[in-house]
C-alpha cells in the first residue's frame, strides 16, 4: 500500500528527530553559481570540507550571458559568483560544467540529458524548479542555501515529510496540445496554492503518453501550485532516455538497475492524501494574462471578471490586470505582443526548439518582434545545429544564442524593458520577474511560434498559417 513517494522517502530517511522532522540522504546535489557562494563560505568558516564531492555537480546557468560567451559577464555581481563557483569547486574538488564546455546548461538540462539523474534517486539543488527531475522518478525538490551548506557538509538534509498528493489526466490530448498546455491548465484550475504541503504523482494515460521532455515541463512547474515536488513514475520511456547516457549505469550495471527501478510505482492499493483527476480532452492551448502561473485561460477564452474571482483574490487579481493593462472581460487572442522567448528549464529542451521549428519553417517572423530563443543547455544547441534547426530559424528571421537561464529573470543581460509584452515558455510571470516592469504572459513553445510570426497572441493551429 505505498505510493511511489513512500518507496523513495522511506528508502532515504536515516533517523527521525523530535519533532517529526527526517533526516534525508540525498543522493545528489546539483548547484550553481547564486544559492551556493554563501554555502561555501559556511562550511570554510567552520573548518571542514564538503562531505562528498563526487554527488555534487555544478554548472552555472542563471547570469551567463546567452551572447558572446567566450567572454566575461559584463556585470560585476554576476561575474563575482561566476568565478566564485570555480573557485569553491575547485577547492573542493567538485565536478564543474564550465562556461562553453560541452555539458554547460541549465543544471535542471543537464542533469538528465547527461544521465546524472536516475529513478529513486533523492535530489536537490538551491534552487525552487529542481522539481524538474521528478519526472525520471525520484524525490528532486528545491532548498535554501543554508541547506545547501547543510548537504555539503553531510550529504543529509532535515525535512519534514509532505503529505502525497496524485494528479490523473486520462483520455487523448488534443492536436497542438503540449505538456505546457497541460500544466498551466491544472494550475488555472487548482490555484498557486492547490498543491501546498504536497508533493505530486502525475499519472494517467495522458501523463504516460508524453515523452520524457514533456514530462519534465509538467514537473518542473509542480512548484508554481505550491507543491514541494513533482514526480512521475519511471517507465520504458525513461529507461530508454537514459541508456546510453554518459553517468548512466553500463553494462551489467544497466540491467541490475532496471529491474531496481522497474519496482518504482505506485501500488494499485495506494492511498494518497488528496486525488484529483482531469480529461485530457478538456486541454487547450493556454496562455496567462495576470501575475501569477494559476492566471492562465485558454487561447480563445477571456479574461474572467472580477465576480469570477474567490473574493479573497479579487484584490490581487485586480492588481495583476492594472500592472498588465489588460481588462476583465477582454479576450486574449489577438492581443499585440512585443517579445518572446524560448528557453529555461520548463522548454529549452531539444523538443521545444524542434516545435518552435516545425510551426515557423517556411514562414517570416513579425516586423516588431524581437525574439530570443535560447537552448538549454549546449547539447541541446549542438543537437539544433546538426539538425538544421538553427538554419530553419534564421530563415524566418529568429537567431539561436547560447544557453543559460536567460530571460526566465533579470539576473542577467537578456531582460524585457518595462511596459512591454513577453510571451514566454518559463515558468514564472510574477511582476518584474523578466525585468522592473515587464508583462509576462506564459506559454508553451507553439503558443510562442504562433505569436511570434503573427506579432499577437495566437491560437497554434499550423492549418491557419500564412502561405
């Protein structure tokens, strides 16, 4: 009678102290180059080393620039933790992917295209969307940089055990339906806080239909209904994702690996503390209008009014349209555009930039839009290269840059100017989040093609596409 959460937890929890409080194994830590200086310099102060090295992997990704990496961030700040993460990691003697080497990325990218992520493995990283890596079956969720200093000095964290929670979507999705789709349509119904204190088994024929990638869009926004985690159980897709991956087990270790993972499931008799069930032929394709992920409609729909609202939202809701300029009532499709970016670790995977193709090829982008697409990780833009998506872009007048966390936040030089609007495939569109005073309307990367060569919101149906 034990959920797949119950399986991993169990398996990884060392001791309970007073309180009820776990003190958690973790099999690895990933960490880049904002939550982990202060952590260093914490276990520098106290005179001991970092506990176990080769479970730890960086790779910065949140202020490298996404042009002209060869050379240094021109600002101060970002350039500091940048050399600062070299440092620490060398010191240490933990595995850095450095600016333009080949593994470089996004660290919720990298670990699963490099295989460092596998099924029950308990995972985390200084940094809120490591819920990404759930979607190979494990426990991956997001810790503050105390913690993180905590994981360093012994690979253990204290943690309080969330309750399980298991979202199903059975049926067949619709055409031009993507797993971006699917998530902010589970959040526009559960609200930011429907998933608070619990961590989320994503399940049903829906969920097992989507491919690997598509599975860690929905993951990696788990976070953004307030759940502490998001998981899917593993499968001959994830297995077959992972076979051949460079960390991945080889040979003899493959197989005895497995038929291990092979028992990571929910029972048929498992009890969940909260079950909540959609049909997949509900899901359109969604866009946000407001400030936060659980403000979304679908393309054609319209803004709600105010009456529509749980009267304890109404103020921020009314707030989020004065800040977007938009209007209760008003339909979304159609609206003009200014921006868009593909990218982050929601979509800028290899599927992302190969549907963003598949809907421009042949096709001009908008005078006035300025566009970023941005893969990644380097893989990833090695893979768009070789498969002449790079080439399909800037035929439609898109550049492909470098990767990095880019304009998901204003940490580094890819930011929205105030006032204008951005159609983006991250995750989050609180105020300021891509800049003081941007618009953020979230979306996946079909909505974003459509938008971009129409110039405004769009429905994606490639049967409409000007000739």
């Amino acid at each position: 009678m034990k959920t797949l959460f119950d399986k991993i937890w169990e398996a990884h929890v060392l001791d309970t102290i007073a309180g009820g409080a776990s003190v958690l194994y973790i099999d690895r830590q990933y960490i880049h180059e904002v939550t982990s200086p202060q952590a260093f310099e914490g276990i520098r102060k106290r005179g001991i080393k970092v506990f176990r090295p080769a479970q730890t992997t960086a790779s910065p990704d949140h202020n490298i620039p996404t042009k002209n990496q060869h050379l240094p961030a021109r600002d101060p700040l970002s350039r500091e933790q940048l050399t600062t993460l070299e440092k620490n990691c060398a010191e240490q003697g933990i595995s850095i992917f450095k600016v333009g080497s080949p593994r470089n990325g996004i660290i919720h990218v990298v670990g699963p295209e490099t295989g460092l992520t596998q099924p029950g493995m308990t995972i985390v990283c200084g940094d809120s969307h490591t819920s990404t890596h759930g979607a190979l079956g494990c426990i991956a969720f997001g810790i503050g940089t105390s913690e993180v200093e905590m994981v360093l000095a012994s690979q253990c964290v204290l943690q309080t055990r969330p309750k399980t929670m298991r979202i199903t979507i059975e049926g067949k999705l619709n055409k031009n339906v993507c797993s971006k789709d699917i998530i902010l349509y589970i959040i526009s119904h559960l609200g930011t806080g429907g998933g608070t204190g619990h961590f989320i088994e994503f399940a049903g024929s829906a969920i097992r239909s989507l491919s690997m990638e598509a599975r860690m869009t929905i993951c990696n926004m788990s976070i953004e209904m307030g759940a502490r985690g998001g998981m899917i159980a593993p499968d001959g897709k994830t297995f077959a994702y992972l076979k051949g991956r460079e960390y991945a087990p080889q040979g003899a270790a493959w197989e005895k690996a497995v038929e291990k993972w092979k028992q990571l499931y929910s029972d048929a008799d498992a009890v969940f503390d909260k079950e909540v069930s959609f049909r997949a032929e509900d899901i359109e394709p969604m866009i946000t209008y407001g400030t936060n992920p659980g403000m979304g409609i679908k393309i054609k729909g319209t803004i709600p009014h105010a009456t529509e609202i749980d009267i304890t939202s109404r103020a921020s809701f009314l707030k989020a349209l004065e800040y977007m300029n938009f209007q209760a009532g008003e339909r979304i499709e159609g609206k003009k555009i200014d921006y868009v970016f593909v990218g982050s670790c929601t979509n800028g995977r290899i599927e992302d930039l190969r549907a963003f193709a598949s809907y421009v090829k042949g096709k001009k982008k908008a005078p006035h839009i300025t566009a970023w697409i941005v893969p990644g990780s380097k893989q990833v833009e090695k893979q768009a290269i070789e498969e002449g998506i790079r080439d399909i872009l800037e035929a439609a007048g898109f550049e492909l840059r470098q990767p990095g966390c880019s304009a998901c936040l204003a940490m580094n030089e890819d930011k929205i100017p105030e006032g204008k609007y951005c159609v983006a495939t991250s995750n989050r569109n609180f105020e300021g989040r891509q800049g003081p005073g941007a618009r953020t309307l979230l979306a996946g990367p079909l909505v974003a093609a459509a938008a971009a060569i129409q110039g405004v919101i769009t429905y994606p149906d490639f049967t409409l596409l000007p000739s």
